[in-house]
C-alpha cells in the first residue's frame, strides 16, 4: 500500500460521515415532515453540501502523485476534511422528539458557525494547495474559493434574509460552475 492509499483512508471515513450527515439530515426531514416548518435555503445548502463534499473527494485523487508526506501537509488537509464533516453535522438539526422542527430558527441559530466553518474550510483549501504544490490553484480556482470565502464571511455578519436566500442560490450555481469549468475530469 502506497502511502496515498494509507492516508487516504482516514480522509475518505471523514467525508463519508460528511455525507452520511446530510442524508440522515434527508431521512430525519422525511421521517418527520409532519413537524416541520421548511425553510428552503436550508435544503439547498444542504445540496451544495453533499456537491462539495463528492467533488472534494474528487479532486483529493490528484493527491496520489504526491511522493513525499509530510504530517503537516496530511494535518492541513485533515482540516480541511474536517472542517467539511462539521458543515454536514450542522446543516441540518437532529430529528428526535415529538416538538415542531422549524428549519429557518435552526438555519439563524447556527449560521455564524456554519459560515465560520465555510471560511475555514475555504482557507485551508487555499493553504491546502500551497502546502501541497508550493503554489496556490489556478486563477480560475482561487477566484471561486475567494468569493465563497466572502459570500460567507458576509453571511457570518448579517441576518438578512434576502441576502442569505440570495447567497443559497448562487453557492448551489457557483458549485455547480465550480465543477463544470474545473473537476469535470479526473486527473
């Protein structure tokens, strides 16, 4: 086994959890649909979520070239990862109990966090590719990651709503051409 092949393993539990996070989040809406009030920004975040964490894995294959690893380099992309694992934890409440679920209360009452976590996870991607590379990612890369970077330190600072409704759709579109202009091969 090669060392990409080790280490990768931890990464890839990681983002299954991510994942695993938001599908139970689906099973818990579905479950218990009768007791809850739908907030839609909070479903299309979780969307974006589940698009992010598969293309993170996606582009963590480039990683298999790597020959020498360092447990700095390994310790800036476990952030990352880890970072994508808490984003899926708190996108959507736990289900449990028989009280009314209102999704919009949850959204406000965890979004300096979960946009916290964003920038987190945004600014070790940055790293990421500097430490990895000892370069930052093309032009093209590092302009969308800066403005989700900045999309959502904004949405750390205001409660507006129609910023926050606006900011849903153009992360799930800006995801979307992410992918379109830049993963849509392997490499």
């Amino acid at each position: 086994m090669d060392q990409f092949s080790y280490l990768s393993v931890l990464l890839s539990i990681i983002l299954g959890l991510a994942i695993t996070q938001v599908l139970k989040g689906f099973r818990g809406m579905l479950l218990t649909r009768a007791r809850i009030r739908f907030y839609w920004p909070t479903i299309v975040w979780s969307f974006t979520l589940l698009l992010i964490f598969v293309q993170s894995w996606w582009a963590m294959f480039y990683m298999r070239v790597i020959v020498l690893w360092t447990f700095p380099t390994f310790g800036t992309i476990l952030l990352q990862t880890v970072s994508e694992y808490m984003l899926g934890a708190i996108v959507l409440p736990d289900f449990f109990g028989a009280e009314t679920i209102d999704l919009k209360e949850h959204y406000y009452a965890h979004a300096r966090w979960f946009f916290g976590l964003m920038v987190l996870m945004l600014a070790t991607s940055l790293v990421k590719s500097f430490v990895v590379d000892g370069r930052f990612p093309s032009l093209t890369d590092t302009g969308f990651q800066l403005c989700f970077a900045a999309m959502s330190l904004i949405a750390t600072l205001t409660r507006k709503e129609w910023f926050h409704k606006l900011q849903a759709i153009l992360a799930l579109l800006g995801m979307g051409a992410y992918i379109f202009m830049l993963f849509m091969r392997l490499h």
